[in-house]
C-alpha cells in the first residue's frame, strides 16, 4: 500500500476536502477499469493517506467487498487497531447501510462524500448508523463523482 503526503505545499489552493477527494476519484477509476461499480475511498490520518480502496465485489465475489469495507480494513491494519478515531474517509458515494455500521463501529471522526445514494444511501435507511460524533460532509466534486457513476451505468445498459 503506497502512503500519500498532503501538504500545504501540493496546492495553496486546494482545500485538504477536494485534494482527498481526487484520491477517492482515482480509486473510483481503478474500480471501472476492472468493469466493477466506480466507488473509491480513502482515509486520512494526520494529513495523509494511511488507506486506500475501491470496489471489489466482481472481483472477489464477494457482496461485501466495497470500497469503504476495503479502506477500513487497511487503515485498521495500519494503525493497529479497530477504531479510526482522528481519520477521515472520502469516498465517491454516500455508503450503504452496511458501510455505514461499519464505519459506526471504527468510530470514524469524519465522512466526506462525494454524490449522495438515493436508492441505497445510509441517509435514506439508518441515519442514526454512524457514532454520534462522526462529521458528515457531502457534495464535496460531487459532480464528478456523480458522473463517473451514471456514465459506468450507461454503458452496462
């Protein structure tokens, strides 16, 4: 696993949400080339990448094998331990229920996503999934998250 370094220095004017987010998108596009559902996730610690991951499921065979499933697994693998206090995840699209209790149980500080899920989204079905001092931001390139995802599925039908 390659670690990445932000720092002021990238970009003076990147904001830190929109220089991950490109991390995620990357992800997502690693994800397409494989012809699996183009979601990418990152988390940072400390103002660097510490994990990275995008979807598997074809892959794997595997329902379970998303991107934000991949990304914590890491991220706990290099840290040491289970919870993810003081890390961030950025990812594509808005987690499913079963992303979201698992990023529950990591205690995660903060989610950035980027396009919401209007069928399968946490927000829609278990809002209250998450541990109540996790930092929800959304929208962040949404429109390009947005159309990585509806041009993948344009193509399949």
């Amino acid at each position: 696993m390659s670690i990445s370094y932000y720092s002021e220095d990238d970009s003076k004017d990147i904001n830190p949400d929109v220089y991950f987010m490109k991390q995620a998108l990357a992800e997502a596009k690693r994800a397409g080339e494989r012809d699996e559902v183009p979601i990418g996730a990152v988390i940072v610690c400390q103002g660097r990448i510490i994990a990275r991951g995008h979807n598997l499921t074809e892959t794997l065979i595997d329902v379970t094998a998303h991107a934000e499933m991949q990304a914590i697994t890491a991220a706990a693998q290099f840290l040491g331990g289970k919870y993810l206090t003081d890390c961030s995840l950025y990812v594509t699209v808005e987690p499913c229920v079963m992303c979201a209790g698992a990023l529950g149980w990591s205690q995660i500080t903060r989610i950035v996503y980027g396009t919401s899920d209007e069928k399968r989204g946490f927000m829609r079905f278990a809002p209250n999934a998450l541990h109540p001092k996790t930092e929800i931001v959304s929208g962040v390139l949404e429109e390009e998250c947005s159309k990585l995802i509806k041009d993948f599925f344009k193509k399949k039908r």
